[in-house]
C-alpha cells in the first residue's frame, strides 16, 4: 500500500482562502494549538520572574 501525500504549493499556507489538502492541515493546526498553549504559560511566567526581581515593593507600601 502506497501513502503518499500529493504534493502541494506551500504558497498556499500564506493565503487566507489558501486551499491546503486536510491531511496536510492537520500538522499545521495541531503546531498552531501547542504554540498558543505554550505562549500561555510562558507570558505569565516571565511576568512573575520581573515582577519578583523588580527593586520596588508592588504592594504601594513605602520601606
């Protein structure tokens, strides 16, 4: 049994009614779903990392 994809323009990931045969859509949007996941857990993480080494105290209270 042969499984080869047909070939595609890659050109057509770039258009927003590019035509992207649905096996091959599956990896793009499964890679589009993790960097989203990722990038959700990251921004908060780097925002507690400057808000900890920050000199100032965040509470308003004065030392």
């Amino acid at each position: 049994m042969n499984m080869r994809m047909k070939p595609f323009d890659h050109d057509e990931l770039l258009k927003l009614d590019g035509d992207v045969p649905f096996v091959r859509s599956v990896p793009y949007g499964i890679q589009h779903i993790l960097a989203m996941f990722v990038a959700n857990l990251v921004l908060p993480r780097d925002m507690e990392v400057k808000v900890a080494a920050s000199p100032e105290p965040q509470d308003g209270s004065e030392k």
